[in-house]
C-alpha cells in the first residue's frame, strides 16, 4: 500500500470569501414531504425585479397557475401589505402541488417575520402563518396488506 507524502510546507492557503454582509434572507418551509428553501431580496438581485417570485426558475404564476392557488400564495403579503416590495426566490422538492404551496407559504411569513419580527410577526401569528402543519402520511404498518390502518375481515360465526 503506497503512502501518502505528508508535505511540511504550506501548500497555497485557501482564500475564504468575504462575507461581510448578507443581501438576503433564508427561511425554510415543510409541509408533509414539500421542503421549500426561499431567500428574500429586499431590493432586486441582478435578474429579480422588487415583486418578482420565482419556483424552481419559473414565475410563480407559471408553477401555481390557478386562481385559487394565487390568492392562497399573495395572503401573507397582502395581510402584511408587502406586494412589491420583496423579491423571493424559492426551490421546491417533494409532495404535491398542494403541499408545495402550503409549505411555500409557511416560508415566505418566516422569511418576511426574519426581515422584520417586530412589523410582520403578530399579524401573521394572529392568522396562522408562522404555524406548522405536523400532519404526515401515517407509516404502513405489518401484515395490514399493505395499507396503515387496513384490518383482516374476521369470519362469521
């Protein structure tokens, strides 16, 4: 087995990055098996517009196309009069559409609460925002024929 050589002289020393301060705001949101990882801009980033929301490198409107949908997603900046004033841009994996969204939503009132605690907390707390949906799909359990809660038929008589 060939050794490694141990050098003695410092090789090139790594240059760290500066971070000196940071231009956004990193929240996470879950939702059954959605994660959603949103940054905040408070002014625009290079390609962002103030206002703009970008899903996976599309415009939300693209990812969530329904009406229904779009109320659900501009709440938490309508209730905290933000519209336009923030850029975000979030990537989504796991779950549902649904799910998705739901947790979508639960990021962006964390990110904008991490903004601003003392303006924005109450008012979404008071509507259930900053709150976390802890239902999951219940595990399969064994010799349930493959469902959670399935029991075998018992016989009669």
């Amino acid at each position: 087995m060939p050794r490694k050589k141990i050098s003695t002289e410092s090789e090139e020393p790594t240059q760290k990055k500066s971070s000196s301060k940071k231009d956004f705001v990193y929240s996470v949101g879950k939702r059954k098996e959605a994660v959603a990882r949103i940054k905040l801009y408070p002014t625009g980033d290079g390609e962002l517009k103030k206002g703009d929301i970008i899903v996976n490198g599309k415009k939300i409107e693209e990812y969530f196309p329904h009406e229904v949908e779009k109320a659900k997603y501009l709440e938490p900046l309508n209730i905290t009069n933000t519209i336009g004033k923030y850029s975000f841009t979030v990537k989504v994996s796991g779950g549902g559409t649904s799910s998705q969204l739901d947790a979508l939503i639960l990021g962006v009132s964390r990110a904008l609460t991490k903004f601003d605690s003392e303006k924005y907390k109450v008012l979404l707390r008071k509507k259930g925002f900053l709150t976390r949906d802890a239902r999951v799909r219940e595990r399969r359990k064994i010799g349930m024929g493959g469902k959670s809660r399935r029991k075998r038929q018992s016989p009669k008589r």
